[in-house]
C-alpha cells in the first residue's frame, strides 16, 4: 500500500524546531516509500488561528523545502463534513448528548481529586435522551473495557485500559468539533496510513483508535516523537534563543544545514553527521528514531552549517547570501559579481550573515580600522611600501587577480622586503582590519579607485598618528 503521511500543525504561531522535524520526518518518511505527504492546517482553534501564522508555516516549510504533494487543506472547510461524522455516529448510537452543567462537571472532578482518583466523566448522560434544543455538547461512546494497543513506530507497544479513558466531547456547545474527531476524520478522509507527530499527542492516540473503530475505518501506523530539549535540559522554548525556522534564515542559516541538523534529533546512522538529502530519503528510517529526549545544540548547526556553506555551489549561495547584504544596506549589484565575492569568502564564515559582515569592505569603505590591526600595520615604517605600492597600482590597467599579485610581488622585491611585509599593511589599508581572503583577490574585489583611495586614506591616517606621538 503506498504510504500516506501527513504534517498538521496548528496555526497559532510560527513553525518551531520541534514543528519542522516532525514535518521533516513525516515527508521523508513518504519520499522514502514513494509515498504521499499531505499538508493539513488544524485552524479549528478560531481565537488562537491567525493567517500570519498559516504563512508562516508555509514560508518556513518552503524554505526548507519540505514540498507537499496535496494541501494545504483547511480544517476551518470541513466543518460540514465533521458534522456528518457526528451524525453518523449518534445514529450508530456510539455518541451522544450531554446537558451536564458545568457545576455538576466542577463537582464530579473535586470528588475524584479528593478521593485521589483522576478526574473523569461519569457518564450520566449516556442513557438520557437529551433534546436537541438543550444546549448540549456530544460525547463519543467510549468502550468500558478492554484495551487499546498502540505498536508505536518509535515507542514500541503502548497500552491504555479503556477503563482510564473518560467519553470524550466531540462537539462542543457552540456546535464546533473537538480536535481527536477532526484528526480522525481527516487522517481517515486523507487515507492518512503512517501518523508522524510529537509525543504530546501519545495520551490521545488510543481515543483517536476507538473513534476510528466505531466508524469501522483504517487505523493507520502511529510514530510519536520525543521532545527536544535545549542546551540546559528543559523542553526547548524561546528562552533557548531562535526556536523558529526563519529565525535561523534570518540568522544566516543555510536550509539545507538545518534539515542536516534537524535529522539529527532523534535518529542517526552510525555516526555519521552529514547527510545529502538523497541520502537521507534512502537511510532515514522512522523505526530507528530514538525513543529518548534530544538536545538541541547550538554549536553543532553552526559546524554544519559552516560545512554546508563550504560545499555549496557559489551560485546558490550567492542567492542565499543577497538577502543579507541587502539587511547591511547593501545592494549586491553595486558591487563585483557576487560569486565572486562567495567564492573568496566561502571559506571564511560560520553563517551567511557574517559572510555578509565580512564582505562589508568590498562594497563601501570602513568607517574605522580595527584598533589593534592598525596599530601593528600602519606604521610609519609602511609608509613607502604603501606609497610605492599606490604608484604602482596606479599605473595598472588590466585589474585582475594575476597583475595584482605580480604587482605585489614586484614592489615587495624593489623593497627588498618579504611580501607578507608589504601585503598586510595593504590589506589593512583597503579593509580595515586583518582578515580578509587572499591580497590580489582581495583588491580585485574592492575595485581600483577605492584601493586607491583607501591606501590615501591610510597615509593620512598613519601622518596623524605621528603627528600626536
Ligand atoms: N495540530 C496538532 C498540533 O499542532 C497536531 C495534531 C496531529 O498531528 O495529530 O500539535
Ligand atoms: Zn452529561
């Protein structure tokens, strides 16, 4: 049977770790099995839904790249149907009315806690038969007894008495369907066979099965997932710093290091930490995922992500990196080609936005040096190999990578200096501080007249300097 999964998340929010994994885990878990991966919106909650979060949601699965093959459907648009569900199990006499004040409800939870019991409806009014016109909520006919066996993908065999589990409310008051009769009747409905979801949702998992079997469907596959806590052992939440997908864009991510980093949490293949995406649609497997807690770890994506930025192919990342110049006020296409620019710097930074930082000089001049580069570099003892070194800039009309470094080199030897001795207090000169890539490439980058101006720019500085000494 092809598989069908499906990713529902509640828009009350952005996506959040925990929300991408699950989404990630169920879509390859249907590219796996050449399956099908639905998107299905759970927006019943109509005061906590909001449509920034549904285009959050959908930004964030777009970014990564977890495509939907049907959807998004909307719960909102299914009402009609939720209540032919309804009906038919009122009719199959497996639901029913309850008029239950919420004074009676009140009573019924404070005796059980006082009698040490968990809280749980009584069924009183399962055999009254309650006018419509009543206000009224429906309850599903839970069985008394016997058990409810999950054979969890990732939890292995949990079971629950029907005994512990109260007849549960399937329409509220206001005529509104609960969420464990939506779930089953979209999953249901969806032909939904593999169910891939946070383990928050474990304790409704046997409802959901007896709700199934009283409507004689399909009870698909379940695999719950266990949280992910942050660096300090606590369920993962804002305090631990960017918890929403596109914060981790924002924050100069590459989509695919997140995937990489995310698939981590909770399964592995060996020890191995870096996954193409080919390779993880044939190795993942949903049977292995642990049943423990993972931790999430800051340093860890950086790593990744700074392996991903390595091998990434410059065009791509160029694309990636634009944004990022353009939150710097930049305009990339002021400027050299911008895979140029990537590929100088591709070794060089952690994440997209300091890539971006970093690249700062090429485009516009520093505002000042970095103190500590200056003060070793722009010395009056560098005061002719800089001269020397604008004159013969000057003079060169072919701007490329080769001149430029023969340029440095015949200067350096007129001098009789080593080039190191000429190149770094150029570089300083033309980018403010000590890092940047290679002399040539980095003056090819910044461009002629600003080589030239920054180096009178430095002059100046160095005459300055001495004058207050
Ligand atoms: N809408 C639920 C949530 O966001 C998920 C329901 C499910 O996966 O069954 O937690
Ligand atoms: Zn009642």
């Amino acid at each position: 049977m092809t598989k069908r999964t499906r990713f529902a998340p509640s828009p009350t929010g952005y996506l959040h770790v925990g929300g991408a994994r699950t989404a990630l885990f169920s879509w390859l878990h249907a590219r796996k099995h050449g399956g099908a991966f639905i998107l299905r919106i759970e927006d019943t909650d109509l005061e906590r839904s909001t449509p920034e979060s549904v285009n959050a949601i959908l930004e964030g699965m777009t970014w990564l790249g977890l495509e939907y093959d049907e959807g998004p459907f909307y719960q909102t648009e299914r009402f009609d149907r939720y209540n032919e569900v309804i009906e038919e199990l009122m009719e199959k006499g497996l639901a029913y009315r309850c008029s239950c004040s919420r004074e009676r409800l009140d009573d019924l939870r404070e005796t059980a806690m006082a009698n040490k019991e968990k809280p749980r409806y009584d069924g009183h009014c399962r055999s009254l038969d309650i006018s419509p016109d009543t206000p009224h909520v429906i309850r599903f006919l839970n069985p008394d007894d016997g058990v409810v066996v999950v054979d969890d993908m990732v939890r292995g065999r949990v079971s629950f008495s029907n005994a512990e589990l109260d007849d549960l409310i399937i329409r509220r008051t206001d005529g509104s369907p609960t969420y464990n009769l939506t779930v089953v009747v979209d999953d249901s409905d969806m032909g939904i066979t593999d169910v891939i979801r946070g383990d928050d949702h474990l304790n409704n998992t046997p409802r959901q099965i007896n709700i199934l079997k009283a409507l004689d469907k399909e009870i698909p596959r379940y695999a719950h997932l266990p949280m992910i806590l942050g660096d300090d052992g606590a369920r993962l939440s804002k305090r631990h710093g960017a918890v929403s997908v596109m914060q981790y864009m924002e924050q100069g991510i590459l989509p695919e290091a997140l995937i990489n980093y995310l698939v981590r949490l909770g399964w592995s293949h060996g020890d191995q930490e870096v996954f193409s995406q080919e390779e993880l649609i044939q190795l993942f497997d949903v049977d292995d995922v642990n049943k423990s807690a993972s931790s999430f770890n800051t340093e860890k994506l950086l790593w990744l992500n700074q392996h991903y930025i390595k091998e990434a192919d410059s065009y791509h990342l160029a694309h990636l990196l634009s944004p990022h110049l353009g939150r710097l006020g930049i305009d990339p296409a002021e400027g050299p080609d911008i895979v140029k620019v990537v590929e100088a710097q591709k070794e060089r930074a952690k994440t997209l936005v300091e890539m971006a930082e970093i690249s700062e000089f090429i485009y516009r001049d520093f505002e000042e040096y970095d103190e500590k580069a200056a003060k070793k570099n722009l010395r009056p003892v560098v005061r002719e190999p800089l001269e020397k070194m604008k004159e013969a800039l000057q003079q060169l009309d072919n701007w490329e990578e080769t001149t430029l470094h023969q340029c440095v080199e015949d200067v350096s030897a007129s001098l009789e200096l080593k080039m190191g001795k000429v190149a770094q207090p150029l570089r300083v000169a033309v980018v403010g501080r000590a890092a940047s890539p290679g002399i040539d490439v980095t003056l090819a980058l910044i461009g002629k007249d600003a080589c030239l101006r920054r180096i009178d720019m430095a002059l100046e500085f160095i005459r300055k300097r001495e004058e207050q000494a």
